[in-house]
C-alpha cells in the first residue's frame, strides 16, 4: 500500500495512526519522551504526548489515490512550484536544492 | 519612478499618523532574558486585555483536553502551557490589533504570511540550534514586510503598480520597490522598526531580509531571511504572490543549514505550524 506523510497538530492525533518519523519531546532542554518511527500509537502514548506538551506529529496515513490521480495531482504540484521558482536561476545550486526539496516534500 | 524617492523622514512623519506599536511587544522583547522576570507580571497584564486573555485560556484548554477539565483562570492556563507559549501568544494577539488597528486594508494574505514568517522563523533557528528567543524570531518574522504596509497605506496606488510589475516580470518585489519608490519595504521597515525603539537585532532582521549578506554577524537575519524563502517556497499566506528568485547561500553556510533530505521534517513543521497559528490568529484581522 501507498503511503503519504503529513505533520498534524496533536489536538487531531488519534490512536491506531503510524509515526512518519522518530519522536522527541523535548522541554527545558531535556528529553522526556520519545517514540520510534513506524509506531503505531496508542491511547497512553497521546495521553503521554499531551502531559509532555508534545505539540505536532509526523504521520503516515493510507494513499488511497489511484495512479491517475497520484499523476494528476503531481502534475499539479509541479506546474505550481515551477511558477513559484519562475524567476529563479537554476545555475545556482542552492536555489536548484531547495527546488529539488520542494518537489520532493509535496509528493511525499 | 515617482517624483521624489521616499524619505526617513516622510516615513517617520506618516508613522504618527499610525497607533503607538502596543507595550506588551516592547516589554517581552525588554524582558527576555532578565531572570528577575517572572509569569505571574505578564499574567497580571493579559488579565485585563479580554483579547489575549481569550486566546491563552483557548490554548489552554486544547492542552488539556485529555484530562477532561477545563481551563477557566489565566494563572491556571499558564502553568499548564508555559511562559513561552503565553508569550508568543500575548506577541501574536497584540500584533494582529496593532496591524488590524493601524492599516485598515490590510489583507488576510499579508497577516497570513507574516504569522507564517515568524513560526518558520522560529522553526529555523529551533533546526540549527540557534543561540536566538523564539520571541525574537517571532517578532522579527511577523514585522519584516512591516514596510509593504506602509506603502499600501500611503501610496496605495504606486505600490499596486509595483507588485503587478514584480509579477509580470518575475522580479523580486524588492528590486521593483527600488525602482519605483528608490528605497524598499525593507529600509521602510526597518526605519519603523528603530523609531518603535525594537531591538537591534530585529532593526537588522527587517532591513536585510532580501539581502542578509549585509548583516550575517546578526544571526537573526540569516534566519528570518532564510524563513521568508522557505515560505514562499511552501506556497503559504499569499497564493498569487509567492516567488522564489533568491536564497543566500551565505545565510545557509553561517547557520550551517543543508539544503538536503534533512530539512524534509522542517518544511513539515513550517507548514503544520504555520497553517496552526494562521486558523488561530488570522480571525483577529479582517
């Protein structure tokens, strides 16, 4: 199955979602709890998340769009970050880095 | 280009047309590192500002959620979600009134953006582990295009042509400013900024936003520059207007910031976050 990554608030958070990505939270410079990523969470773990003050998570949900609709949407998100980037010279690396890692992140 | 190129002077002098920036704005920053501060001050001044008081009491109770209670006291409220959250939240109510109060046509976009400038700007410096308050970084995002609304204001005309021209041509808007005006909303912003009395710091940040090369030694310019392109890049606050033409590869290299997968969960927290503050705060601005 297909996958997509979003960041949610943690007020939206719900038991049975997956971790995108690892978990830190951290407060006054020290760690009090963290998760691994692929976790499944549970209600303790939100419970825990709210009383350390955890406030937006990396999630993984089901991509329940059909190929079509993944090519059509991609095209979509191409056609508007190629007209953010129009005046942008893509000789320059860094701007042609952050171009690559615009495209990458909307289609994740 | 108009007639005459805009002064300090006629800035300065337009500027005491506008409300006085409010006094919680002045007295956070003043107080961001002196020890001697404590919560119980700034709760004493929300509890007679209803707007701010509403807004912490709101954000209290969504942290609470779990346990069923409900938040009903703004000393409560602020041991449970923190001296920097009520901070942040007291900085971001009084800026939506200020601007609100202070440029009548302010559009939803422009709010949209600098509320999303200031978190990302915190989100940056939060990535790097920069030596910054969270609240300057806030600040600094939320008043770097201060000067846009100063043209809008007083040469609405003029800076409508500006921004047509930008786009048409695909120039930054800056340079467009230059043109038409002979000084950009940087400059005008920033000589807002010193005549409000804001800390250097943020004086440098709005001034050297499009060109943070001329300040790097400041570390809050690279990061509210870098902030502002990474907005505009994640398309947030001003859908017709987001253009990319430039990023400081000097700006990234002193915050040693990589443009590379690593910066995948950052531009994540921008856009939850932003996106989070903006269903907040944009309901203060019309």
């Amino acid at each position: 199955m297909r996958y997509r990554t979003i960041y949610l608030p943690m007020a939206e958070a719900a038991a049975g979602m997956t971790l995108a990505a690892p978990l830190n939270v951290s407060r006054q410079g020290l760690q009090r709890f963290s998760l691994p990523q692929g976790h499944v969470l549970t209600e303790d773990n939100l419970s825990q998340m709210a009383a350390n003050y955890a406030e937006f998570i990396f999630i993984a949900e089901p991509d329940g769009r059909s190929d079509e609709q993944v090519a059509i949407d991609m095209a979509r998100v191409a056609h508007r970050v190629m007209e953010i980037f129009a005046g942008a010279d893509f000789n320059d690396p860094i701007l042609l880095a952050l171009f690559d890692q615009i495209l990458t992140y909307r289609n994740a | 280009m108009r007639v005459t190129p805009i002064t300090k002077t006629e800035v300065i002098s337009r500027s005491s047309e506008l409300p006085s920036l409010p006094l919680i704005v002045a007295e956070i920053l003043a107080t961001l590192d002196d020890p001697e501060c404590n919560i119980h001050d700034l709760c004493s001044y929300i509890v007679h500002d209803p707007v701010i008081a509403a807004r912490v009491l709101s954000q209290a109770n969504r942290a609470a959620y779990r346990s069923r209670s409900t938040v009903r006291d703004i000393y409560t409220a602020a041991s449970l979600i923190g001296f920097t959250q009520i901070r942040e939240i007291s900085l971001l109510s009084s800026m939506a009134m200020f601007v609100n109060c202070s440029f009548q046509r302010t559009s939803n976009n422009y709010w949209k953006h600098s509320v999303a400038v200031g978190v990302c700007a915190q989100e940056v410096a939060l990535h790097i582990s920069a030596p910054i308050f969270s609240e300057m970084a806030l600040v600094g995002g939320l008043l770097h295009d201060i000067g846009q609304l100063w043209l809008n204001r007083f040469c609405p005309e003029e800076f409508a042509a500006t921004i047509e021209f930008a786009l048409a041509y695909s120039v930054g808007i800056e340079e467009a400013e230059r043109e038409q005006f002979g000084v950009d909303h940087a400059q005008i912003g920033a000589w807002l900024a010193e005549n409000w009395q804001l800390p250097a710091s943020i004086v440098a940040a709005i001034r050297c936003h499009h060109r943070p090369e001329l300040a790097l030694n400041e570390l809050l310019v690279p990061v509210v520059s870098i902030a502002e392109v990474f907005t505009n890049a994640l398309d947030i606050g001003a859908p017709v207007e987001n253009r990319v033409t430039r990023l400081s590869s000097a700006a990234c290299t002193v915050l040693g910031l990589k443009v590379d997968d690593s910066i995948q969960p950052l531009l994540g927290r921008m856009e939850a976050r932003s996106a989070y503050a903006n269903t907040i705060f944009c309901r203060d601005v019309d």
